[in-house]
C-alpha cells in the first residue's frame, strides 16, 4: 500500500483511509524484488496428491522448507520449482504453511495466486485442519489443552517461548500410547505458531523427544536419548479444495526412523 501498489476507487490506497463498500480495488501483484531469484532444483519429491490448484508434499525429515538464514538451495521451495516451473509466478512458490527441518510429514502448496490465496484465508478461519504425532518425556496422564500466547524468546533470540502479549496460540493434545519415559499423543492446532507444538508440549512439562532446542534433559532411556532430531511428524492434512469447494483429508505413515523408534520402545529391545 504505502508503495502505491493498491488502488481503491482509481486513487491511490491510503492506510488510514475507510472503506465504504462498493470501490473497485486493484492489487499489483507483481513478486517483490528477488522474489522469484530462488533456483529450480532436481531434488526428489514425495507427492501424496496434485491438481492444477494444489500440491500435498509428504515432506522428509531434514528438508528445510523455505531458503532463509543463510540456506538458499536445496530446499523444498527449490524443488518445487523444478517440479512445477509456474510457481515462480506465485509468492513463495505457492507455501502457505511450514514444517520444521526436522519436522516429517504433509503439507499443502498453492499451484496458482487464487488458490494460495483461499489457503491461507483457511488457515485463518482455522478450517484446515493439521493433526501430529508427538512423541514427548514423560507420562502425559490425560487429554488437554495448552492455551498461551507464543513470541520470540527474551534472550535467546533463536528460540520460541511462551510470552505474555504475544500472538494466540492454541494447542490440543489427546493421549495415544504410554510408553517408556514417554508418551505418544497426538496433537492438533487452532493456530500456526513457530515451533508451536515443540513450545507448548515443553511448556507443560512434557517436551519433544530429540528436541535439542527445547528439551535440555535426559530422559535415562538411550533409546530416547539418542534420536537425533524432534519426534513429531505431520500425519494428517485436511481442507477444502480451493476449487471444487470440497473437503479433502490426506494421511502420512510415520517415517521408517520414527516407526522403528516406536516399535523398539514397544517391544522392549535397546
């Protein structure tokens, strides 16, 4: 707006001007200055489903999402435009929502501006839905809720932290599984806060296995101990197409490591 790029009623957009209803406005939608810099790459992709309106990725561990903080290649934005060259007509190459790094599971890509568009104004009226798998210390005794206010930690700048005043954040959790030092649960968000689940589940008492930048203590199980990153994993995706106009739900099998993980807590071996 204050780059003259919105124009309401054939004059530029004020902002601190009223709408009335009824004015015509036109958005220059042109990418920002090296908004469309990034490089396609061959990097292999994990499709659950794909139209002309949308992508669902089955994202691997390890694969960081958008270029940032020093990594400009080799992520998933540069495969996406590899796999589909149009995106780079469209900001941030379609990526509505993000998974961590070391974060495993789906998420949904906009093929065109109309259809990140929609996305995201789903993501604000909270009707997509996204459900994990946690796998955090401790025994979790019962279903919950974690409702607090999620910023930038204080301090340590690289970190999220439950901070009052700062952005809604809301997190349900249901338990599944008691295992070893442990519990399974499963979690569903009301909002999209960075490292919401891993600051939430840390909040209470009960942070993430393998999560090396909210859990500092040992649990006195090496198998818990030694998984090299957070065990969450993003196993279930649902919203309304942008299109068709009908619900759409998609689901992930947990990755081999973390399944393994599961499976040697369950039977006991080391």
């Amino acid at each position: 707006m204050k780059a003259g790029r919105i124009v309401v009623a054939d004059q530029p957009a004020d902002p601190r001007g009223r709408a009335w209803g009824g004015e015509d406005v036109v958005l220059d939608a042109t990418p920002e200055p090296g908004e469309g810099d990034h490089q396609a790459e061959d990097i292999g992709l994990s499709i659950v489903y794909e139209d002309d309106h949308i992508l669902v990725i089955d994202k691997p561990a390890g694969l960081v999402v958008h270029p940032g903080s020093g990594i400009a290649h080799g992520t998933l934005l540069n495969a996406l435009l590899h796999h589909a060259p149009t995106l780079d007509a469209v900001p941030r190459a379609g990526i509505v929502h993000r998974l961590d790094k070391d974060t495993s599971g789906l998420l949904v890509v906009a093929r065109t501006l109309a259809a990140q568009t929609d996305l995201v104004r789903q993501l604000q009226a909270r009707s997509v839905r996204r459900q994990y798998l946690a796998l955090v210390l401790g025994r979790v005794l019962q279903n919950g809720t974690v409702d607090a206010p999620i910023g930038r930690h204080p301090t340590q700048r690289v970190k999220m932290a439950v901070v009052q005043g700062a952005r809604e954040a809301r997190t349900h959790y249901v338990v599944r599984e008691h295992l070893p030092a442990s519990t399974l649960v499963e979690c569903s968000l009301d909002t999209g806060r960075t490292h919401q689940i891993r600051v939430h589940m840390a909040s209470i008492g009960h942070p993430l296995v393998g999560d090396g930048t909210y859990n500092r203590r040992r649990s006195g199980d090496q198998r818990l101990d030694a998984f090299p990153r957070q065990a969450l994993h993003a196993w279930r995706l649902g919203l309304i197409h942008p299109a068709r106009r009908i619900g759409m739900e998609w689901e992930s099998l947990l990755p081999a490591d973390y399944s393994a993980l599961l499976e040697r807590l369950r039977g006991g071996t080391p």
